[in-house]
C-alpha cells in the first residue's frame, strides 16, 4: 500500500533513502524560503534564500545541481545564479530577457551537464510572454524563445563565471521544456514545442554543445492562443517526460485536455498520441496542472484539483487508460496540488502552493489505494 505524507518545512523529518549513484538532484531549491537535501539522512529545509533577503519571492523557474556525490553545485531564481558557497556567479545577471525585471514562466528551468567536462554546465529555459505579465502572449516579443547560458565553474578563481550568455535556440516557443536521455546514455534531448502549431522539436545535447537544425516531428493537437474562461491557456502549461524516455505528457489548457505521446529517445521523434481528457467537464483526466510518472513509467500521477489520482499506462489506449483511473485520496483542505515530482530515492513529492506543505507518495511503483 503506497502512504502520502505530509512534511512541514519549518522543520527536519528524519528519512531512510536510498539514494542511487547518480546524485545530480540532491538538493531542490524550489521556492523563496523552500528547500530539500536528499542526503540519506533527512529532509531539510532551505535557509539561504530567506537570509539573503527573499523570504517571499517564489518562482516557477527554479533550478539546482549536484555533483556526483551529491554536493550543491550550482542553482537559480531564475534572476541570479548561485554557486556552493551561496555567492552570485559573475556575469550571471539578465540571462534571460525581462521587462523590468520580470519574466512569467510555467516551466521550472533546465541544468545540463557537459557529458565530458565536469566544469561546464548550461543553464536552459523557454519562455512566452503576455501581454501586461498574465493574459494573452505576445508573438515576435524578444524576450520570447528558447535560451541558455554556459558556465565555467572553474571561472573567476574557482567560483564560477557565465561564458555565454542568453544564446537564442529558438524564438516561436511557448513556455514548455524538458529533457530526455538519448538511448545511448550520454546525450541528452532537450524538447519544447512551437507556438501556434502541432511540431514538437528535439534539440541533441552533447559535449559540443546543441546540435541544430532539431528534429521536428508533429503530434498532438496545435498550441492555441485564446484565453478559456480564466483558466490556463494552452502554451502556458507544463510538460514532463516518463523516466525511462518513452512518453511525454503535457495539457493543452482547460479547453483541449490532456495529451499523452510517444516518444523515440534514439531518434528524438514524436509517435502516436492520445487524449485523456477534453475539457474543464468531460473525461477523467480533465484539466491537470501537477503531474509525474511513476519510477517504473507505468502509472501516472496526477493533481485534479484538491484530488490525487493515478492511470495505468501499460497498454496505449485512451479507453483502457481512462478506464484505469484510481482516486487515491483527497488533499488536504485547500491545499490543491501545483506540482509532482520524482526524487532521488524514488519517491513523488507533491509540491503545494501558498503553504508550508508537501506531500511524499513513498511507494509509487505500487498499486492500490495510499
């Protein structure tokens, strides 16, 4: 039986993980006074951000790494960039267009190791704006587009320096990124969709950097403008891929649903797609902001308002998938769900907005109710 507990940040819960090698995502920093250590021991809270002066400042864009073994390396607010010692990373400021200062994201952003030199990372995010900050978006707008930045963390004395900045990928993108392991284990696939359009592009990571033109593939339904009745639009929603590269799943806004892809992580091309879900009042997976695949790419997780559910996806099939639809438990009182996510000792954790809480689904590969 799969348990959902409840952490409150404000102090330290003592957890027995085990943590697997790769320990690049050992430390979150995901909000202005929120943070989790994945060391085996415990979970702890974030406190730098909070002493620097941003007890309130909360961010969709967020992003950390760790090295090998687990130690803090490098992470972001998306308006600075820090290093293990907590100190500002030279030339780290603007690495992304703003107006003011500020930007609207949807997509948490992207660090990505060289597969080759320990000491360069790049830091990629996508972004669309709108018009006054929230409403409609504003195509041909500069600070619209696919950016990433290159850090040398030998660079300025060893405490890290931005030897490119804000190199454009591509411009007509909508505010939805991820990335996906190549089958040959090293590459990596970083994936965003266009605007106004059904084509997805795969853009190769390697050690020399992206590789352009992408692999462009349509699927799926095309990325609309319109604004539905105060929900979210369709570019402004997330996407996630299943662990082991085979699906990607992403909402096209309360009007057009929830779709689930298949995906080929040794060409980058987009397959067959399915709806589950259309729409704010039809189907079972209607309009979904949090979501995350299990460890074993067989279940999906899902936030449906103040609900967690969960769909088998082991057969491809929007009828057998709807079918499958378990309610595992209500949340908390307001306390929707904004955010799943996988940890390093294979657990979910489900992030809350405007509260000191989270949710951790311990058992996700399991079947049955929490």
């Amino acid at each position: 039986m799969k348990k959902l507990i409840f952490l409150f940040l404000t102090l330290a819960f003592c957890l027995n993980l085990s943590l697997f090698a790769q320990k690049q995502a050992a430390n979150w920093y995901f909000s202005g006074t929120r943070g989790m250590q994945f060391n085996g021991k415990s979970c702890l809270p974030d406190s730098f951000l909070y002493n620097a002066g941003y007890k309130n400042y909360w961010t969709d864009a967020c992003a950390s790494i760790s090295d090998e073994n687990g130690n803090l390396l490098l992470f972001t607010n998306e308006d600075y960039l820090f290093n293990s010692k907590m100190n500002t990373i030279k030339n780290s400021d603007s690495l992304f267009p703003s107006l003011n200062g500020y930007n609207i994201w949807f997509q948490p952003l992207i660090f990505l190791p060289n597969p080759e030199q320990k000491n360069i990372y790049y830091l990629i995010g996508a972004n669309m704006e709108q018009v006054n900050g929230w409403g409609f978006p504003v195509p041909g707008d500069p600070r619209n587009g696919v950016r990433y930045s290159v850090i040398d963390l030998n660079g300025d004395n060893g405490n890290g320096e931005v030897i490119q900045k804000s190199v454009l990928l591509f411009d007509n993108t909508c505010d939805k990124l991820t990335a996906v392991h190549h089958s040959n284990g090293k590459d990596i696939w970083v994936i965003t969709h266009d605007f106004q359009s059904a084509a997805w592009r795969s853009f190769l990571f390697t050690k020399d950097g992206f590789t352009t033109p992408p692999v462009i593939s349509i699927s799926g339904d095309s990325i609309h403008s319109y604004y539905n009745s105060g929900n979210y639009m369709d570019y402004e929603t997330m996407i996630k891929a299943s662990p082991d590269g085979r699906l990607l799943i992403h909402t096209l806004g309360c009007g057009d649903g929830t779709e689930l892809l298949q995906f080929d992580n040794s060409t980058g091309k987009f397959g067959k797609y399915l709806k589950i879900g259309a729409g704010c009042d039809s189907g079972y997976v209607s309009y979904i902001y949090g979501f995350e695949f299990s460890p074993d790419s067989k279940k999906l997780y899902a936030c449906k308002g103040s609900n967690l559910i969960h769909l088998d996806l082991t057969v491809f099939d929007s009828a057998q998938i709807l079918n499958s639809q378990k309610y595992l438990g209500a949340m908390p009182t307001n306390m929707a769900g904004l955010l799943g996510q996988l940890t390093p000792d294979f657990k979910i954790a489900i992030l809350y907005e405007n509260t000191p809480y989270i949710g951790m689904i311990e058992c996700p590969n399991m079947d049955g109710p929490l």
